[in-house]
C-alpha cells in the first residue's frame, strides 16, 4: 500500500520549492512511517535547495521534526504504532567500529529507509539528511525515531532533530561545558542561541555572545547570555579576553563556519582552552593558521557534528528538561506556518529576525 500525502519538492537548484503530491510506502523491514505533526525550516534545507549538499534533485525537504509512528516494520522493536517521535538523521547501526567501542554517537554506519518515496509519476526523491518531513508523512529507518514525552510541543521537540540540538551538543558534549566555565559564541542564529542555552544549563558562570547584529544579540541575552558584543564595533577577540580578565574563553563555540570567525574564535579563546566548529562551512573555504600558535596555544580544535548527540541519550533527558521549565524550547519558536508557507520562510532567513520558522501539521 502506498499513501499520497502533500509535501515540499525541490525540482531544481536554485528553483522555487513546490507543493506537490507523493507516494509514501508502508514501511518495510526495520523501517516506520510517520505522521508528521511539526518541522522547522532550517538553513540546511535551503542549502538543499540551492544544491549546495549535491545534486541529486528533486529533493523532499524537511528534516528537524517531530510526530507519532503510524506503522512499523518487520524486526521493529524500539518503537511501536502511536509512539510521539523526534526525528534525527543518524540511525545509530550498533556494529560498526565506533559503536563497538561504546562511542555510537560518532557510528561510522548510519542509515535511512531503504525504500524511495516518489512524485506521482514514479520518480524518485532524495529526502533530506535522509527524513523529507515537509510531508503530512514520510517513511524512514525506525533508528531514526526516537521516543519522548507525548506532553512536549510538537513544534518545540522537532528542533532538537537538528539545529537546537547541534548547539547544545556542542556545548555540553564536544566542548564538556562545566560549572564556573567562561564561554563565548560567534553567531547568535539558532544553533548560536541553542549552544549559550546548553552552556547555561552546563553552569558556565560567563557566557559571551558575539554577533554583527544587535537583535540577535539581545535574543541571546534572553538565553543566557551574560555578555554580548557586538563585532562590527569593536574587535571580539580583544572584548572577549577584557571580559576574561585578559586570558580568553575557556571554551569558544563557532556557530557561523567561516575561516575569518574561526580565526576569532581561535584566538579569543584561553591557554588550553576549547574551540569548538558548529558553524558549516562552504567546500572552497580554507584556513590558514600559524602551526606555531596551534602548538604553542594548547588545548583543543574540535569539530562538532549534530553536538555528537546520541538521539536516545540526549533526546528524552532534554525533553525531560523542558518539561520542567529549565529549557525553553518554545523561545526558538518565532513563528508556526503552513506547509504552503515554506518558500517565503526561506526569504525571512536574510532578515535576521527569525530563530525558526516551524510548519505545523
């Protein structure tokens, strides 16, 4: 059985994304079928669109979502018919060399459903970071579902399939955030935001949010941000050391992904201290730095990818969190659209003024 269901198409780069109709198949072994309640609109989805992940067009968009498994398939016993899900991307296999050394948040072996969802005339789509949740429902492997409380919002608990997760991870997994820790972060959009929240949570007794845009910066303050500055007006490295008594941040987050805000966040940071790269950067940048600084500097350069989150550690404990009012998930929220609604999210982008644009169902 198939289902038709709406949903949003990327037929070409750099092409308006259209609302069309697919076919959705019951799920087959180790595969669910979700119905989709909510997905944010996230840059990763735009760059999609403009092809800049690769080209294999037409693309089902849609990715940081949350909804309630309709049916599962053979072999499926984590999750079960009417279970409220978030989505993630990284379907941990549990063979591969990582995970058989306790580290399966970094599997080598992730996976997606092996069936293809399709336009009406049997082509084949790409679903974004293997989900395609701009659909009333969309079919993926089970160990993408990841159970949590029915009481959290729809809307608020699919960001954690993405962005708001990759910056709290980067604080509280990759950059090991601790209590009386001095933090700063370059670029206060979503993920920026996620990880001064995660930092706050950590217990960083300073938290520095470093942006170009003065209403980013006092959102940020409203996440916990105890400082912010703003770098069009004066050099971010030299405030955030002023602000560290002259020694920098113990932990520095870059969550813009350029090599001139890297540079910054490199040398803004203490002796010894963290850098830690949120930020995605384009394939044609480079960086260059003196090796001398990178050894004479100490410490850490990490990479830190979706905030090297395992789904069914850090989902429900986050959750779970919200919940009890120490995480404030609905502030990313700045607004909830239609499916119809998505091209015109992705042009309030450039303005600066949206956390997250959430289609709800």
């Amino acid at each position: 059985m198939t289902h038709q269901v709406r949903a949003v198409v990327a037929r070409g780069k750099g092409a308006p994304v259209s609302l069309e109709t697919i076919l959705v198949p019951d799920p087959g072994p180790g595969e669910a079928l979700v119905k989709v309640e909510a997905c944010g609109v996230c840059h990763t989805d735009l760059h999609y669109r403009e092809g800049g992940i690769n080209d294999d067009f037409p693309f089902l968009l849609g990715h940081e979502a949350a909804g309630v498994v309709e049916s599962v398939g053979e072999g499926v016993t984590d999750v079960a018919p009417g279970d409220f899900v978030i989505l993630n991307w990284r379907a941990v296999c549990g063979n591969c060399r990582a995970c058989r050394r306790g580290r399966p948040q970094y599997c080598f072996n992730t996976h997606n459903a092996k069936q293809k969802m399709t336009l009406l005339d049997g082509t084949e789509l790409s679903p974004a970071l293997g989900i395609g949740a701009f659909a009333e429902k969309t079919l993926v492997a089970a160990g993408q579902c990841t159970k949590v409380d029915r009481a959290a919002s729809a809307a608020a608990a699919g960001l954690l399939g993405c962005g708001v997760m990759a910056g709290i991870g980067a604080a509280i997994n990759t950059g090991n955030v601790g209590r009386g820790d001095t933090v700063a972060v370059i670029g206060c959009g979503g993920v920026g935001d996620a990880a001064i929240a995660g930092s706050r949570l950590a217990g960083a007794a300073r938290i520095i949010a470093v942006d170009i845009d003065d209403r980013k910066l006092e959102k940020a303050r409203s996440m916990g941000a105890t400082h912010t500055v703003n770098s069009k007006a004066s050099d971010p490295v030299e405030a955030i050391r002023e602000l560290t008594g002259g020694f920098g941040a113990d932990v520095v987050i870059e969550a813009v992904g350029r090599p001139e805000t890297y540079k910054q966040a490199f040398y803004a940071r203490d002796l010894a201290g963290t850098v830690v790269l949120v930020g995605v950067p384009t394939p044609e940048m480079k960086l260059e730095l003196p090796l001398l600084d990178v050894f004479g500097r100490g410490g850490s350069l990490k990479s830190s990818w979706y905030g090297d989150c395992l789904p069914s550690r850090d989902f429900p404990m986050l959750i779970d969190l919200y919940l009890q009012g120490r995480l404030d998930l609905d502030a990313f929220v700045t607004e909830t659209i239609e499916l119809e609604d998505v091209e015109k999210a992705f042009e309030r982008m450039h303005g600066g003024d949206v956390l997250r644009s959430v289609v709800v169902f």
